[in-house]
C-alpha cells in the first residue's frame, strides 16, 4: 500500500494543486492513501526546517511531499516537490492535470481561509481552558525548589492540564524569587501558562485551586516558640481572610513547615469563612516518613516496606506515635511470603526498651541532624511529603493504606470538634476520610487527651494575644505542656519536640 504526505503553505496554489491530485487518486485507486499537512503561511518556514533536519532532507519550498514506508517502517522516501510528485503520478500512475492556474489560486485563497478559521477556533477554545492556578506562599523555601518540577511537569495533574504558577513571599526575597522564575521560564515547559513574583498580600490567591503554605516564623535562640505567636497570629489570619476572599471556594490548601502547624492551620481555617475546612489539611507525611526510616533501619528494610504507622497529635509539637497497626514487608525471617505479606512491626522489633529510648530521641534529633550535615534548611523530604498528599488528594490513596493527615477534627475517638489534629485518613474520591474504624485503648485516649489540652492551651494563648491581654494562667498552661512525657507500654511512644 502506497501512503503519501503532502504538506505546504496554506496560501500555496502548487500546494492546492497537488492536494487534488492526491485527493483524485485516493478516490480511485484502492492502495493510494494520503495524509495532508497544511501550515499557516508565519509558521511554514520554521517546520518545513525543522522536519528537513530530523530527516536529514535538503527541500526549501511549498509543498513537500513523500511517502511513508508503511510496511518497513524508516524516515520515509522524500519524493520532493510539486513538479516531482506530478512525474511521480504521471510515470506510475498514468495521471496527469491540466487545473489552470487562477482556480489553484482561487483553492489556496480557501485553504488561507479555512486554515486561518481553524486557528482562531483553537485560539477561543484555548482561552476558555483556564490554566490551573497554583500558589506557593512563603516561596524562598528550599521545599518550594523541590516542588516545582513535580507540579508543572504533567506528572501530577495530567499531560493535557496547563498550569499558572505564583510564587509569594515578602519584598526581601524578591531578587531570589526572580532568579527562580527566569530559572524555571528557561526550562520551557509545555504545560506551564505563565510564572509570576508576588510581593503584596493585596490580591494574593487570586482564582487559588491549589495552595502550599510554606511560611515558618524561625525562633532565634533568645525566643521560644511562644513568643512568635503575635508576628504569627497576623499572618496566617490575614492568609485565611485572603484565601476566603480571591481563591476558587474549591481551593485545596496544605499547610507545611517546622513549626506549629495544627495552630496555624487553624487560624487560616478560622478566617476562610466561605471554604469548606475539610479543604486544608496540615502535612504530617514528612513526620510519619522520619518514622518509618527509623523503624527500617533497625528492621534492615526500605522505608517504603514499612506501613500504617500513625502520628496522632499536635505536628512539631506533642505527637503520639502509634506503631500497634505498623506492619513491614518484605523482613528477612523464617517466615516469608510474596511481596503484600506483612508482619507486625512491633512483633519484629523484640527490642521494647530501644522503642522506648533510642528510637524516641533518633526520631527527636533526626531533622536536626540532616540539616547540620547539609547545612542549610531541608526542602526534598518536605517537597516529597507534600506531594504525596497531593498525590493521594487527586487520585485516592493505594488500597489498603492509610496516612497520618493534620485535619478538623468532627469529635472521633474523643478529639474535640473543631481542632485540627492529626489522624490517620484515606483518600477516595477527592476527600479525605478519617478512619474511624481504628481502635484505639483508653491508654491511647489519655495520650491523646494531654495533645487536646496542649492544642487548647495554644488556642487560649492566640486568644491572649489578639485581645491584647496578658494572662498568667494562660501561659502556665502552656509551659506545663512542655513537660516531655513517656509511655512505659509495649510500642507506644509519645514524643514531644
């Protein structure tokens, strides 16, 4: 079977020529198959250039045509231009045309026409298409780096699904975020729509589907945690009124950092009065991920064969580390079994004593540690863990997993409405669901009873400060939470940083 191609300028009477031709013998002869490539007259030269250099062709007018070696694959057999393809017809085809010239002139004024029609058609239809809009806040992060690539190379959203990117942060780290956006526009990636530096809150999040909250207020060595609640209260109050006020009402937002991050969720939640507050998660994964290491270096596995460790609590504050459901696959023991079986990791551990000791302070120290060695703030592991939610959000959790999530809390086992807490959740069908079918002992309770009164307390000092009010009972509350508290039980930690 003969299949030809015949490309050419869209206002080309040559190019008009041999499309009929092409078009007459389809018609008539059973194995003549054609397939036709019109340009627009600005876009002609550019792919005539390119397609000759990839096939290693030496052509330079309107039209081009060859034939593609159906049966034996290869680059296909240049034939040339319209005088070549007509000796071509006429030698094996016995076919010739006498078309006179003003009707190809009059076909070429159609082909501009119609050519010019169906790009305009593809230019409306593109506009109605809105890119998805995303917005990382607090953008001079390390973490935001490592996100980056992830959310606008189609991986994540879809190969067809363009994307707008916002980076935001304060005037000073303007120079950096410039550097980023030229960084990120040389890459040339297909899907990206555009790249912008904010620096203004005044319309920050405008038509949001997507934002990372990656702000931290870093304590310096003369402050504690609590003395940055004023500088923080502000910002992530003025965050949620502005998510309230710009973002889509389906914005999902996922809140990320070092510290306090149940508190300053909430507090977004608490002035994002039009949201659903089922739309903002805090990010535990990173935490439950440090776990999980742990747990498979001392069991002499991969990280991702250790499962279903839950972080129940306040996110880089009081946590309670839940091992009873872990499980780990793929150990070395006398017992083995295809790639899902799984063994409780408490059963595997026979070491209650390292759980209780090194594993808490290894878990404690971890983060500092890697960011002494690297010197500099982490951002792959924090990226990693964000977009694992993310990931879990669009498309559902793996089945049978379950992963720890900062979420409102709708009073299961115990956890007053309202907080944000972490607990263990699924992913089906774009929601996230806690997983209230977990049993949990009166022990547990009580561990997660003190995390609700910290978690109070923390909500007690916020109030303090908005009202301008220094109250003493309020601060003793806090401080008495400071107090590390350990459990004696088999496998159970509970773990405050």
């Amino acid at each position: 079977m003969a299949k030809f191609v015949v490309a050419g300028r869209a206002n080309c009477p040559y190019y008009a020529k041999a499309e009929l031709v092409a078009d007459y013998l389809e018609k008539n002869l059973p194995d003549f198959k054609v397939h036709k490539i019109v340009q627009a007259p600005e876009d002609w030269q550019p792919w005539l250039e390119k397609l000759c250099k990839t096939n290693a062709w030496t052509h330079q007018h309107s039209p081009i045509i060859w034939r593609e070696l159906v049966d034996r694959g290869g680059k296909g057999l240049l034939l040339g231009g319209f005088n070549d393809f007509m000796e071509y017809t006429q030698g094996y085809y016995g076919f010739t045309s006498d078309m006179m010239t003003q009707i190809m002139i009059t076909i070429a004024k159609e082909n501009l026409k119609t050519k010019q029609n169906q790009m305009d058609e593809e230019a409306r239809s593109k506009g109605l298409v809105k890119p998805m809009s995303i917005w990382i806040s607090g953008a001079s992060s390390p973490v935001c780096v490592n996100l980056i690539p992830t959310l606008i190379n189609g991986k994540l959203f879809g190969e067809s699904k363009e994307v707008s990117l916002h980076l935001l942060d304060t005037e000073t780290s303007q120079e950096k975020l410039y550097g980023l956006q030229m960084e990120i526009e040389d890459m040339a990636w297909p899907l990206l729509r555009k790249v912008t530096v904010q620096s203004t809150l005044r319309k920050a999040f405008m038509d949001a589907e997507i934002i990372i909250v990656l702000n931290d207020i870093v304590p310096d060595r003369s402050r504690s945690i609590e003395d940055c609640y004023g500088e923080m209260i502000d910002l992530y109050q003025e965050l949620g009124f502005l998510i309230d006020t710009f973002a889509k009402t389906t914005v999902r937002v996922l809140v990320a950092g070092d510290y306090i991050l149940n508190l300053k969720t909430y507090l977004i939640t608490q002035n994002a009065f039009s949201i659903d507050h089922r739309n903002f998660v805090a990010v535990t994964t990173q935490m439950e991920a440090e776990v999980r290491a742990q747990l498979a270096n001392k069991l002499n596995v991969n990280t991702v064969d250790v499962k279903d460790v839950i972080v129940w609590g306040n996110i880089s504050r009081a946590i309670y580390i839940d091992l009873h459901r872990a499980r780990v696959h793929r150990y070395e023991s006398a017992i083995w079994g295809p790639p899902e079986f799984s063994r409780p990791v408490l059963e595997m551990l026979h070491d209650s004593k390292w759980i209780e000791t090194e594993f808490l302070e290894a878990v404690h120290s971890h983060r500092s540690t890697i960011q002494a060695a690297v010197k500099h703030r982490l951002g792959i592991s924090l990226a990693s863990a964000i977009l694992q939610v993310l990931d879990c959000w669009y498309y559902d959790s793996p089945p049978g997993e379950i992963m720890s999530l900062g979420v409102i809390s709708k009073g299961d086992f115990d956890i007053p409405s309202g907080l944000i807490f972490s607990v263990p959740v699924r992913f089906c069908g774009g929601k996230w669901e806690i997983q209230t079918q977990i049993e949990v002992s009166e022990e547990t309770k009580k561990k997660l009873k003190f995390i609700v009164g910290e978690l109070k307390s923390e909500i007690q000092l916020n109030f303090t400060f908005m009202e301008g009010i220094e109250s003493e009972s309020s601060i003793s509350s806090a401080q008495d939470l400071q107090l590390a508290f350990k459990d004696n039980g088999e496998g159970s930690i509970f773990f405050k940083e």
